[in-house]
C-alpha cells in the first residue's frame, strides 16, 4: 500500500493504491488515471501546500485505460478453462439425467402387472374384482352385488343401471398396489352382447383372467369371450370361483378347459371338497395343505379366513380333514403329480397353458393365493407392434399411449367426455403434449385422471401398463395412437359384425338433446351406428351385437339426457363392408340386390346388410367378381 501527495497545489490530492499480488500491471487505481489527474491539476490551480482530494465522482469519469495484453491473455485462458468446465459439467448431468430416466423406467416398467377379467355373467366377476381391490387396500369393506338397498353396491359398477340390475355393463379401470407391484385391473363387461367392448379392453391388457362359475363350468358366454381374448394372444390364468357352493369335480373343470379351448392345465391349488364341505386348498408349489375357517363376515372385510397351512406329511392333518375328503385328496394329489410337477412358464405367456386356482371370491378363500402366484407369473408391459412392423419398447424414452375407450357421463354433473389411454412406453407427465397420430393435431394433456370406478385422482406421471383417463375434447377416438416422439401407429382395433339393427327416434321437440346425446353415447362405441343413404333420413341406425346394448343406449339417453327415444327394427342380421376403395363405385351398376340394403357407417363407407345368411351367399354367388371381398369387421381409415 502506498500514499501519493501531490505538491505544488494549494491543496494535496492524495490517493491510496493497492497492486494485486503477483501481477505488477494491474493497481486499483491506475498508474495512467493517478499522472493524467496530476497534470490536470498542476495545470489549472496555484501553487499551494494545503491538502486537496478528488472527488470520486471525478476519478470514476476519467476514461479506462487499455488493458494490457497480459491482462487479456490471462482473461481469455480463465474464460476457456471456465466454459469447458460449464460444459463438461453439462455433459455428466445429461448423463447422469439420462441412466437415471433409463433406470426409473426400468423400475416402474418391472413393477406393473396389467390385467383384465372375463366371465360369463352371474360367474362372480365384480365380487372377484372387489377382492382384489380389498387385499390391494383400495377399499376397505367389499359391496355385494344384488344386495340389499341399505347395502353397498359394487365399487367397479358405477353406472345407476349396473346397481339395478347386477351386472357389469361398462369397461372400469380400477389401480391398486400390491406386495410393491403396482396392478392395473381392467374389469370388463360380463355379458357377450358387449364382447366388442371386451375385445377394446382387451387390447390395452397384458393379461386375461377368466373367471368359471365351480358349479357351471364353461358356460356358452364364457366360450365367445374366451375367443375374443385368444384374439389378443395374451397369457390366461383361470380361477374357478364359488367353490363354497356345491361344484364340479376339479378334474371335470380341466378337462373342460381342454376340450373347450384347447388350454393345457396346470393346477396351481387344488380343492379340498365343495359346498358346505370346502374345507380348503392344496398349494402344490409348497406341498401345503391350506385349511380355511368361515366367519360371518369374512367375505365383508380385508380379513382372510385362513385356519392354518400343513404339510401334506404332518399327522395332525388327517384329524382336522373329514375322513373321505382325506382319501380323496390323497388320490387326486397322486393324480396330478401324473400331470406334471413344473409349470410351463413359455407356455403360460404363450397363451398355451393355463395356471388353474380354485377357491371362493365371496368368502376370501384363495383370492389371495391367486393375487400372490398372479404377480409372480404374469406378463409385464412388453413391447408393442405398430402397423410398420417396428415393436415400441415400454422403456424407450418416447412416450405413447393407445386411446381404447371413451365415456361419456362417467360424472353426472357434468356431461363429459373421457378417453382411456394405455400407456405403452416412456414415461406420461400432466401436462406434457402429445400429437395423435391419426389428425396430426397437437393436444396438451393439461388434465389427467386415474380412474377409479367413477371417481378420479389427479395423475402427475405414469409408465407403461397404467391407465389414464384424458378428458377428451372431440380430439380422440377409440384406436388413437399418442406420441411425442416420431409419428407411429399402433394397429388399429376393429369393430364387430353386428347382428340387430333399428332405427333410434325421438319426439319432434327433444331433437336437439336428442343429437347430444347421439353424439357422446354413440361416440363411445357402446354401439355402431350406420346411416341411412336417403338423405331425408336423418335418424341414426343402431347396430349391435346383443338386444342388451339397445336396452342401455335408450336408458342412458333417457337418464342422462332426458330424451323418450323409440326404436324401429330392421329386418337384417348379417353385416358386410368393402374390403377395398371404391366401394360407391362398384355398387351403382348392380341395381337392387337380393334381401339386401346399403347403408353408410361413421366414415362414409357403404355397409351391406342382409336379411340373413342365405341372402349373403346368394349375393356373393351373383355379384362376387364386382363386389370384390367382404369383410365382417370394419377398421377405421388408415393413418
């Protein structure tokens, strides 16, 4: 530090410098400023010995001095080192942001167990589901089905004409957690009339659960939605419910599941009696013998009716089995050791052999054995084919989604509309955006739900195999793929041949509810609708595959929007499209066809419909070469 006094001014100007350690060149104040001011004052005041100090103000406005070229060397090699640092560093947080996303979505991939239910109806599909939904602590006192009104009514079936009549009508994802796996439980209609509706469900599972009444075994229903989900190819696991009701001999039931759907068996658990006598399960993986205890309100709460688990050898099992029973678990177990020991696990994911459990939703027996030997074996969230033939890892970092469903009025104050999306692959986020593959429009998903029956949790991210419902602004339609990153397209999910067609009216002075309601019921896909080609025929042409799905579109068009609808049926049963373009085309030159109409569906598209099969063949056999193929389904336009 040193003090500079200038003499020969009436005042002294002093000012304190400081020099930076090491570096000569550079002081606080510069050598250049300080002898510039001297001269400046020198100049212009007399001579003098009193002190004078400059201002700050007058020091600050003097021009800086060049910077010297040591200065600016030193300046740019801290600046270089400086940026590469930044970078590098930039670099190992992408990095490590990177393996981390690659890590989370491996983890969140491996955890998720998705799955739907099928059954003939009165099968216990909805108690079933229930107590899935009671071991996953989503809910914690079951509803029975039928009940009485002071009861509560199934938790999966939301809708007022599900609660009257006892059955599942509409598709309800329900999610719930379990021994750390998250499981996303699709519960399907019970009814064929809506097995077009199953098949949709269908293609956003992993796996199918069918459900077999013990006392019934495979029922005619049971076989049409067993066709729909050999369709899909997914793995089956089988669980023959209500054994605490006089059933079947467990034998009877695989060989059944043989002959009816060509499923090799492996039973997982084993009966011990039926009815009044079900006493319990063999688990043949642990050689256990499981002993069960009925309690007057088992079936009510999460509690299991467990006794105790046995060793088939312990000598305190014969005493605590009914003598006959005993023998006859003896035989059965030596039986089944002749159908083998190990399961086929490529079979099982193959759709080729199922694992079969036996047990009784109502009173909790077995349902958690299933839930437990389920997330053990059960396919998890694979990679998806798209119509190019590429298959979409669920762990790529791109997210995509598949729309599979919508519905309409899921809350009743609110006439609303909700696409359900299955998440394929990368990771969904609220309100990321996304384009959809078929329009090409931008939507920003500003709004995502997670279902439960009709209420809803707001969704902040999710992975593939999970379900979210989108509020759906006309932007979806059933078969909608979802991407953010290349456009693709996942195949698209065709529709039924109907078998019942009517016209759906209404009063003159409910048309405009009446056209609301049309467009949100009938956007759903509950059922198709065709069409007139007259174009003085306004009304819709309902087609359906069952007399049930007439019967819920006239309740909910009543219920939900107030309008008295009439229906006119047509006299046709067989429903045909074009395979090929230019169907209008080729139509105009063959005049009126033998017990055949045309109409036109969604898309513009003409539809043959026939009085029956023997019209079908008659036409073909006349008129084959011109109409070209006819397909019994129908899929939307290519993107």
């Amino acid at each position: 530090m040193r003090s500079f006094n200038l003499r020969g001014a009436p005042r002294a100007l002093s000012v304190t410098t400081s020099r930076t350690p090491g570096n000569p060149n550079v002081t606080a104040t510069s050598r250049a400023q300080f002898f510039q001011r001297r001269q400046t004052l020198a100049a212009g005041l007399p001579d003098g010995d009193g002190p004078v100090t400059a201002d700050a103000a007058e020091v600050e406005a003097a021009p800086p001095p060049p910077p010297s070229p040591l200065a600016e060397q030193l300046a740019e090699e801290v600046g270089s080192a400086a940026a590469a640092r930044s970078v590098q560093a930039q670099q190992a947080a992408e990095q490590a942001a990177a393996a981390l996303t690659a890590e989370v979505l491996e983890r969140e991939v491996g955890r998720r167990r998705n799955f739907a239910i099928i059954s003939h109806p009165d099968a216990g599909k909805t108690t079933m589901t229930e107590k899935l939904l009671l071991y996953g602590g989503a809910i914690h006192e079951a509803g029975e089905v039928k009940a009485r009104k002071s009861s509560r009514s199934a938790t999966s079936d939301w809708m007022e004409l599900e609660k009257q009549r006892g059955i599942s009508i509409t598709s309800t994802a329900l999610t719930f957690e379990y021994s750390g796996c998250q499981l996303n439980l699709l519960d399907t209609p019970g009814h064929q009339d809506f097995s077009e509706d199953t098949y949709r469900t269908l293609a956003a599972a992993d796996n199918a659960v069918l459900l077999v009444d013990g006392a019934k075994g495979i029922e005619p229903q049971t076989r049409k939605l067993f066709a729909v989900a050999r369709l899909r190819g997914l793995p089956v696991f089988t669980f023959v419910n209500k054994m605490d009701r006089p059933a079947l001999n467990g034998f009877e039931i695989v060989e059944q599941l043989e002959k009816e759907f060509g499923l090799q068996s492996y039973p997982v658990n084993w009966p011990i009696g039926s009815g009044d006598r079900f006493m319990g399960v063999y688990h043949r993986p642990s050689k256990k013998v499981i002993l069960y205890e009925k309690r007057g309100q088992a079936g009510r709460s999460r509690g299991a009716s467990v006794k105790a688990a046995y060793d088939l050898d312990d000598p305190e099992l014969p005493g605590l089995v009914e003598g006959d029973l005993w023998e006859q678990l003896r035989e059965e177990v030596e039986l089944l050791e002749v159908l083998g020991d190990e399961l086929d696990l490529e079979g099982v994911m193959a759709g080729k052999v199922t694992p079969v459990f036996f047990g009784s939703a109502m009173n909790n027996f077995g349902v958690e054995l299933f839930l437990q030997t389920f997330i053990q074996l059960a396919a998890k969230p694979g990679p998806a084919p798209t119509r190019s033939g590429v298959a979409v890892s669920p762990t790529s970092p791109n997210f995509t989604g598949l729309v599979f469903k919508l519905q309409a009025n899921m809350d009743p104050k609110h006439r609303d509309k909700v696409a359900f999306v299955r998440v394929v692959s990368g990771k969904f986020e609220k309100g990321m955006k996304v384009r959809v593959a078929r329009s090409g429009r931008t939507v920003t998903l500003a709004a995502p739900q997670r279902m439960f029956a009709n209420e809803r949790q707001t969704v902040h991210e999710g992975f593939a195999g999970d379900v979210i419902g989108l509020t759906n602004p006309g932007a979806f339609a059933i078969g909608d793929t979802l991407v953010t990153g290349p456009l693709l397209a996942f195949p698209p999910i065709p529709t039924f041949s109907p078998e019942l067609f009517a016209y759906l009216r209404c009063p003159p002075n409910q048309k405009k509810p009446f056209l609301k309601g049309v467009e949100g019921l009938l956007g759903e896909g509950a059922v198709q609708v065709l069409y007139s080609t007259d174009e003085y025929i306004t009304d819709p042409v309902l087609a359906a595959v069952g007399q049930l799905q007439f019967e819920v579109v006239q309740y909910r068009m009543k219920d939900e929007y107030g309008v008295d609808t009439t229906l006119e049926p047509l006299p046709y049963c067989v429903a045909r499209w074009m395979a090929a373009g230019g169907g209008w085309e080729r139509l105009e030159g063959l005049g009126r066809l033998f017990g055949t109409t045309v109409m036109k569906d969604v898309y513009g598209r003409p539809v043959l419909l026939f009085r029956n099969e023997f019209a079908l063949q008659q036409v073909l056999g006349e008129h084959a070469d011109k109409l070209g193929e006819l397909s019994p389904f129908a899929l939307p336009p290519d993107v």
